[in-house]
C-alpha cells in the first residue's frame, strides 16, 4: 500500500468516533470535526475531538512530532490508568500505540491534513459530579 493509501485505510477508523454521525452516514462537510459524546459511568462526558486540520478548533496547529507523541506516550499499559491522563478516555490509545506502527501514524497525520478543514470547537471534557 503506498503511503496515502495506509493513511486513508487506518483514518476510517477515527472517522467512526471523529465525526459526526447522522442516522449511521457521516456527513461530508463534517468528516473528522469531532463531537461524539461518550458519557461515562460518573456523569463525565468525554467528547471525541476535532481532529480535521482546522487551525483554531482541529488539529492544524498540531505538529506531526506531537501527534505522534501521544499516540506513543500510551503504549505503555500504565498509561490506560484514569491517574496518567486525570479522567478515563474513550480514544482508544494504547490500542493504537501497540498496533499502529509510526510510520503508519504518520500516514494518518498526511491524510488527516489533505482533509477539509471544519471549524467545530469540542468541549473534550465536561467534568460532572466528579470527587
Ligand atoms: C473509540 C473512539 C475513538 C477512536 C476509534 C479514535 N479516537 Fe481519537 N479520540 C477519541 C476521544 C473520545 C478523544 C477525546 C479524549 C482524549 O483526548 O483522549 C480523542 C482524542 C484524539 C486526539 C487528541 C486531539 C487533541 O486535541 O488533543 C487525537 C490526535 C486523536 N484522537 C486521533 C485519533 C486517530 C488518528 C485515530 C485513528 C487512528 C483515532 N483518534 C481513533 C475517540 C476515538
């Protein structure tokens, strides 16, 4: 698979959590702006994030070095603890970090900049009801 091909093969799958999802089709003019809630069992909503390449509310202003990174900082099973991050998240992390490799994810990065870039801010947390 050339290098756009494995980035659009892996980027399906954050688009199933990534975008918005009308009645199982994902609109076009939405595609990875974020804003699938995961409600967890404390009452802390979890939003998926924006990652279409919008400067202000996407990642446009991530580098490739820290998009990366924080796939990387979770390969470590340690990291799946709530401690590491201050909340449990939904993103599949460590999944990703022990099966994507980097150059792969790097590929993600380069397809995810070719997209549309959609302004959506995400509020990623919203703590409720958390001691
Ligand atoms: C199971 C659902 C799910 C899948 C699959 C998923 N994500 Fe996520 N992602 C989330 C959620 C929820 C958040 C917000 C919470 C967080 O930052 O951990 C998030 C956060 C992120 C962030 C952080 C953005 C920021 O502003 O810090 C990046 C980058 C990201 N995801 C990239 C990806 C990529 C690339 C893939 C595919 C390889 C992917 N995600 C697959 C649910 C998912």
């Amino acid at each position: 698979m050339d290098r756009t091909a494995t980035g659009k093969y892996y980027s399906v799958a954050c688009m199933i959590c990534h975008s918005t999802n009308v009645k199982g089709e994902f609109p076009p003019d939405k595609l990875f702006s974020g804003g699938m809630e995961f409600p967890m069992p404390d009452g802390t909503i979890i939003t998926s994030a924006n990652i279409s390449p919008d400067m202000g509310t996407g990642i446009g202003n991530m580098s490739k070095g820290l998009f990366i990174s924080k796939f990387k900082a979770c390969s470590d099973p340690a990291s799946l603890d709530v401690k590491f991050w201050g909340y449990n998240t939904p993103m599949a992390w460590n999944f990703i970090a022990k099966t994507v490799r980097a150059e792969d994810l790097e590929a993600v990065y380069d397809y995810l900049m070719t997209q549309k870039p959609v302004n959506h801010k995400v509020e990623k947390i919203t703590l409720q009801g958390v001691k």
